[in-house]
C-alpha cells in the first residue's frame, strides 16, 4: 500500500518559507546579517543589508509569512497592528545589541510565501510599514 507524502507541519513549513525568502533576498543582492533573532516578545525572521540605497546599507527587518493560499488574505495582511508592534520591538533591541547598525537607516519588508512549501512562490514588499506606524 503506497503512503501518501505528508504535509509538512506548521513550523517544517516556516522554516522552508524563510529559507526560500533567504535564498530569495540573497540572490536579490542582500546580506544576511541575522536569521531567526529571537528576543522576549518577538522574533525577528531575518535581518538584511540592502546596499542598493545610494547614502549606504539598509538594515532590513523581514518577516516572512506563508499562507497554503490567498483565500483568507495575503501573508501581508496578517501583519497587523500588534504584529507590527512586536517587530518594532524586537527590531529596538537587535539595535541595542548591535551598536554597529545604530545609524544605519532601517527598513520593514513582509516576504508573502504562497503555495507550496517546498517551492513557494514569493511576493517581497519592500517598506511594508514604518516604524511609526505600529
């Protein structure tokens, strides 16, 4: 009797997903700078240098967020309010522990992974919101 290939698990899936976005940012010209930076009350997925800004890097707060499907919204519009507060939060306290990137301007993307988790298509918002803004 042949077995049907399971489903990976909610968090089998968020690692594919941010691995995908990784590859994704890297091959976009991104630097990995952080990967899952965890501290109380928010975890950042990855942390970028985007060097394409003509007054230096951009340290790049991004979160990923897979959805099987865009029936219930986009992986944006699951970023709310308080979503967007933890980041933020989160995002204060990796600038703390890293005087290095204290000056350096600062952005928020949301990566969208749809479909499948092993292949998912990947829709990257740049400036997905400000820091004000949560």
């Amino acid at each position: 009797m042949a077995t049907e290939p399971t489903r990976p698990d909610r968090r089998a899936r968020g690692v594919l997903s941010e691995a995908a976005a990784r590859d994704y940012l890297l091959r976009a010209g991104l630097r990995l700078v952080a990967r899952n930076a965890g501290y109380r009350g928010g975890e950042i997925d990855l942390v970028m240098l985007d060097g394409s800004a003509r007054d230096g890097d951009t340290l790049v707060f991004v979160e990923v967020r897979y959805r099987q499907s865009r029936s219930f919204g986009g992986g944006a519009a699951s970023v709310d309010g308080g979503k967007r507060r933890r980041l933020v939060h989160a995002a204060q306290l990796f600038l703390g522990e890293h005087p290095e990137y204290a000056h350096a301007a600062c952005r928020f993307d949301v990566i969208e992974a749809e479909g499948d988790p092993h292949a998912p298509r990947l829709t990257w918002l740049r400036d997905a919101f400000r820091a004000d803004d949560a």
